[in-house]
C-alpha cells in the first residue's frame, strides 16, 4: 500500500483542484480523501506538490529492436519516468519495423521488465512502405494501440483511406507525420530568412500544412480517428481547428521544442536539426495559442534519440530528432505555465486527459482507477545536464537549461518508479 | 582596435575595418604577384592542409600557390581520396589531418556549416574555401579587392547581381560584404532562384526578374555561375536561361559605361556570359584571378603567421625573399 498524503490534487477528467490524499493498493486506488491514514501503508509526503494522473506520451522513439546503440527500451523507459511520464507510446520505425503481431509482441515482451507502461504503435503499411497494409488487426490483439508510419507520412490517400476504414472497425486511430515529399525534398530545417541565410535547404511550412490538409478530407471522407503528429505550423493548426467545426475525430499534439524554439534559433548544430523542422516565429505564437484555446489536443515529445557519432556530422548529413522525455514537463511549466498562457490544470489536460482521450482511455484519480500518478513540483529550481541523462543519447538543444519545476515522483501501478 | 581574426568562416561576421585590413594587407601581395622571384619565406617550415571534400580546380590551386609564395608546405586531400570515398566521417578525416600538425586548415566543403564544424574541433585557424550554399569569403574578398583598384574605392556603388542567388554561395558573401560598404544591391534571376527571403540579408536590396531593369544604372556587375551541381528543383531549360538571363554586349549597354563585369569562374560561355563580354574592356574576370592570390596569401599571413597586425609587410621588404 502506498499512500500520497498533503498534495494538491489537479485531476483535469473531474475538473478537481484540491487538496486531499490518495491511498492505493495492488495497483489500484484504493480511496480518496481528506486525511486518509493506513497503518501498513508506505507514506509520500506531497507537501507542496501537485499531484496528477499519470502522464502519457503519444510518442516516441525507442529505437529497440534494432537501433540499441542510440536507446533501448531500458533506458528510454527509465528517461521518460525520470520525466513523469507514466505510459509512452512507441513510433514502429524500428528494425525490424513493427509491422507485425511477433515484432509487438517482442516489444512488449522486452518492456515487461520496465518500469514505465510501453504501448507500441503498429505500421500502417508493411515496412512502413506505403503499399500494402500492415497486419493490423493481428497486432491489435498482441497490444498496439495506434497505427502510423511515423518517419514518413501515410504514402496516399488512397492508402490512407483504406487504412482509415480498416483501423476504425478495430477502434483504433491513425497518427500520421504530415509532410510533402515533393516540397521537403532533402531540406534540413525551415525554408525562410534564417535557412536562406545559413545556406541551408529549407522546407516549407505548407509541406506540412499541404498533407494535413489531405488528411483532413479523407477524415471527412471515412468519418474515422485521425490524429496528426507534432504540428508546427499555423496553417496545419487551421486545418485541424476546421476539422474540429465540422465535427471531424481529428486531434493533433505538439512538442514542447516546437513550442519552445524557432527558426531563429537554428546554427550549425545539430541538436537543431529535427522534422518536422523548427517553425518561424509567427507558427511558434500560432501553437501557443491552440495549446491555450483547446485546439491542441496533447503535448507530445516526439523523443528521438541519436547515438552520439551519428550526429557529430555536418547539418545535411545528421539525422533528423531530438530527445525530449527529461525535459517535456520542465519546457512546459516554463513556456506555457509560468509566461501565465496557460493555467496548470491546461497544462495537465495536455500531458492526461488529452492524450489519453487520443487513445480512447480514460485517466483520473477516483477509487479503482488505475494507480499512475505523476507528482510533481512547479517551482524546484534545477538545471539540465545531457550528460546526466538516463537515454542513451544526448541529442537535445536543452542541455545546460535551467527551469523551474520538474517531476518529483512518478508512480506506475502504486509503485514509485522515479524520485527526485 | 583592430582584432587579429582567429579563423576565416564567412564575411557576414567581419565589420568593414576587419575588411578594409584584409584588402589593404592584400596590396603588396599584388604587387608582389608582378616580381620575378615570387617566393618568401615568412611562412617557412608552417604547413598549411588543403581539404576540398568538394572538387575544386582554381580555389584550390590559388589557396596552394598562395601558401607556395609565402614559403609554406601544404598537405592537400582532395574529394576523390579513397578516405572520403570509404565513408569515412569529416571529423575523423580532420582529426587525422590534425594529426600530422599542420598550421592551418582550408576547407572546401559541399554541406554549409563544414568550416564551423571543423573550427569548433580544432586548435588551429580554419579558413573557408566556400561551403555549400552558404558563404565563399575569400572570393567576396578578391571581388571587393578588385571593385577598389578599378572603381578607385569599393564604397556606395549600385551592384547587380545576376543568375542563380538561392544556390549561390558567393553571392552570400558579396551580399553581406559590399552591403557593408553601402553598395546598392540589386538581385536578378529566375524568380525562384531569387526568393524574397533574400532581402533579409542586407539593407536596401531590390529583387527583380527583369534583366533591362537590373542593369539599369549598375556600377558593377557580378555574373554568376549556373550551379548545376546544386540545383534540386525541375531545371530550367538553358535556352530559357540563356533569352532571360545571359549577360551580353548589348545588355551591358544599359548599365552605365564604366561598369565593371566580374565572375566568380568557371564561366560557361555562351551561357550565362557572352565571349564579347567576358573578354570585353569592361571585363575584370582575369584581375580576380590574379588578385584572388593576393587575398589568399594576405589572410594565410596573418592568420597562420600569426604576425601582430601592425608588424612591417613581408612582401614589402625585399630582403625576406628566398633565393
């Protein structure tokens, strides 16, 4: 048993702002309430900390099977509990991609040993290829809980219909990484004044925009669950705000680099380099405002780790990513909640209730929910060193970033997994 | 107080007294290009690596006759060596070249940012032989050098440029430099090589697709390469090019009478350039080349010498020539 005492509950599924405290047992939570005592139980004190449901990421990369040298689901498990995330949903472009019920079931097998909840989302199309669809429904049962071929978008809308279609009878929604490839064609960061500047090839905002666009028709078109994959334009924010007046099941989630930094921002180096690519400044204040106004559904990390050699190259030739789990709260307090654009209980809506409802779950604290928690602090000063991360890489812009607030626990299950 | 410069990435980082000294060291070199016996020894036992991972014929060759003039060895690695053609990365081919003690480091890079990348890594000054489409400074340097001998002074002309700006590194370079000398630059191409983004990198710049309108009243004309090479876009066919784009005699009529015609080389002629012109009195292509050593041997002076920068001029001073 294990019994939070002290904090100050934000439950954004009740709209609960409160102190009281939580006991838990076998998993569950037990009760609720003003001063609970148990005799046996284990006692965390939340004095002064917000206590909150379970924190899920809808995605990320952690690189197992096959890419081992830059995470393993190990290491990328315990970086995400060190950032408070309870459950992280893992992108298919593995090696082998997960394109089939065995490789998710290796996954799932290999995360059963780790402490944070792993739910693997499956390939739309064999090896993520854009031609023949995936086994879905044979990997719905072995544990996925979303289709994409993140890394690339769905190839067609021709493909993209059929596979809009299949996953709704299976209840289970499509996240796609909207791009152009014939407007990216081999571009490294955001086409503008700064790429024009540092001579670097740009892409278009609308490379994003002009697929988030078809994706919105075919939404219209199969009436099934879409989800766009970090969003970092206006333009596509507009398109899935119409979608949303017309009713549409399309929702959509932004990182916290895409919320935090610019083009501007860009130099020759690649903790820089990521896709989509880092957005101008008017794109940036357009994500700012759809994560206050609802529009933005959750805040993703899009964690993707690059061992340290691939990317100690020239900007063309390193691999596009960021990692993002250790530092997705801390941006957040400090880029939304702290600049006073965003109240705290938005904040947790967009780490809680918002993801979850992308995946069809629920999420709160009440009596015989599932124990997940995240505890954290709003105001802890510390500083972000790379080199004490828990992945495996290091490829993050934040390094040396100082903030304010981070996870102070994080419960799986009723049981403390991360304590700062 | 005049900063000695450590490395040499781009232009747009140096301010016009930075500029002015480079050109104004430059000058005996000039001269000493004329001399009989066209070797010193101020830079004697220094080696100097040239490292064109991109292939290069007269940057290359400028660089290490420069380095030659000044009494240097160079060690030279060049785009078809088998280290580059196994893969190897650019940061163990610097490491290994930093291994064998030079004194210096030029670099030719087709990814723009390679030079800042090996400069960060490096204890040892790096000068930029152009990257990608990024920045070409020495060559800014040559064509500044050269508006300032024939033009009598390199402030306040009206500068046009013409063909392929998106692609072009050595139009970066101008652009910032000759900005900083209150030039009045004006940008003129196929209009998707001319993206208004472009007008962020110096004040006053004008863009048009209209060549007339471009030449109108231009001091100084810089010519551009087609860059085939870095053209990803559906190419334009060279017929077009050549009916919207090419500099020729009668064109040149419209700019004013004493315009100067330079180009970064190898011209195509008959393409972006007519032979009338590219041989033509108005013509400075053959000036950059010489003065293009000039430059080089300047900048390897001082920033492989590491003279203070008030130290008497090598090639001034007939005694430091070897025998």
């Amino acid at each position: 048993m294990l019994l939070i005492k002290n904090g100050r509950v934000l439950d954004p599924a009740t709209k609960t702002d409160a102190f009281f405290d939580v006991l838990f047992e076998g998993g569950r939570i037990l009760k609720t309430g003003a001063n609970l005592s148990a005799a046996d139980a284990e006692v965390f004190d939340a004095t002064g900390l917000i206590v909150a449901p379970g924190f899920i990421d809808l995605h990320c990369h952690l690189r197992e099977p096959g890419q081992e040298m830059s995470e393993t689901i190990e290491t990328g498990t315990s970086a995400a509990a060190r950032g408070g995330f309870t459950a992280v949903c893992c992108m298919p472009n593995t090696e082998p991609v997960n394109d089939s019920a065995s490789v998710t079931r290796g996954i799932i097998e290999r995360a059963a040993a780790s402490t944070v909840r792993v739910w693997p989302i499956g390939a739309v199309s064999v090896g993520s290829r854009g031609e023949a669809l995936a086994e879905i429904a044979a990997m719905k049962k072995a544990g996925i809980v979303a289709v994409s071929d993140d890394g690339r978008p769905v190839a067609t809308a021709r493909l993209l219909r059929q596979v809009m279609d299949y996953s709704n009878a299976l209840d289970l929604p499509v996240i796609d990484h909207c791009e152009d490839p014939s407007l990216f064609a081999g571009g490294v960061m955001r086409e503008g004044p700064r790429s024009i500047r540092l001579g670097l090839k740009g892409i278009p905002s609308q490379s994003e925009s002009i697929s988030v666009g078809r994706d919105v028709e075919v939404a219209n078109l199969t009436g099934a669950r879409l989800h766009i994959a970090h969003l970092s334009t206006f333009g596509s924010l507009e398109y899935v705000r119409f979608a949303k007046r017309m009713g549409l099941r399309v929702t959509c989630e932004v990182t916290p680099h895409h919320f935090t930094l610019i083009d501007e921002d860009v130099r020759y180096d690649t903790r820089y380099k990521m896709n989509p690519p880092l957005a101008s400044r008017k794109d940036r204040d357009a994500l700012l405002e759809g994560l206050a106004d609802g529009s933005v559904d959750a805040i993703a990390t899009d964690h993707a780790p690059h061992h340290p050699a691939s990317k100690d190259v020239e900007f063309d030739h390193a691999p596009f990513g960021v990692t993002g789990f250790e530092t997705a709260l801390s941006l957040g307090l400090s880029e939304l909640v702290h600049s006073g654009r965003l109240s705290l209980m938005r904040l947790v809506e967009l780490f809680t209730t918002g993801p979850a409802r992308v995946l069809g779950m629920e999420r709160k604290i009440a009596a015989g929910e599932v124990a997940d928690l995240t505890i954290f602090s709003v105001d802890q000063p510390w500083t972000f060193r790379a080199a004490e991360s828990l992945s495996k890489s290091r490829n993050t812009p934040f390094d040396g970033r100082a903030f304010r607030g981070a996870a102070v626990a994080t419960i799986v299950a009723g049981r403390i997994v991360f304590r700062r | 107080m005049l900063e000695r410069l450590q490395h040499l990435l781009g232009i747009e980082t140096l301010d016009r007294e930075q500029i002015t000294f480079i050109l104004d060291q430059s000058k005996p070199f000039q001269e000493f290009q004329r001399h009989p016996l066209k070797k010193l020894a101020t830079l004697r036992g220094k080696t100097v690596a040239v490292a064109f991972f991109e292939p290069s014929t007269r940057t290359r060759i400028s660089f290490t006759t420069a380095a030659a003039r000044l009494g240097a060895d160079t060690m030279a690695l060049q785009a078809e060596s088998s280290s580059l053609k196994k893969g190897e990365s650019l940061l163990d081919t610097i490491r290994t070249l930093e291994a064998m003690r030079p004194d210096g480091i030029v670099i030719r890079h087709s990814s723009s940012g390679a030079p800042e990348f090996v400069a960060a890594r490096l204890e040892i000054p790096v000068l930029n032989a152009g990257d990608g489409t990024h920045e070409h400074p020495t060559q800014a340097l040559l064509d500044a050098l050269t508006i300032r001998d024939r033009k009598g002074k390199l402030d306040d002309w009206n500068v046009t440029i013409l063909g392929d700006i998106l692609h072009s590194r050595v139009a970066r370079s101008n652009i910032h430099l000759l900005g900083k000398f209150g030039a009045r630059i004006t940008l003129c191409g196929p209009p998707m090589w001319v993206p208004r983004e472009l007008d962020d990198l110096a004040r006053g710049l004008r863009r048009t697709p209209r060549i007339e309108e471009a030449l109108d009243g231009a001091d100084v004309i810089i010519v551009l390469r087609v860059q085939t090479e870095r053209i990803h876009e559906p190419a334009l066919a060279t017929e077009e090019y050549i009916l919207g784009y090419q500099l020729t005699a009668e064109r040149l009529r419209l700019a004013r009478h004493d315009a100067l015609v330079l180009h970064p080389g190898p011209m195509i002629r008959g393409l972006e350039i007519d032979s009338a012109v590219a041989d033509g009195p108005q013509s400075g292509v053959l000036d950059q080349v010489t003065n293009g050593l000039a430059v080089r041997m300047a900048l390897l002076y001082h920033l492989i010498g590491g003279a203070p920068v008030d130290a008497p001029h090598p090639a001034k001073e007939r005694s430091n020539a070897a025998d």
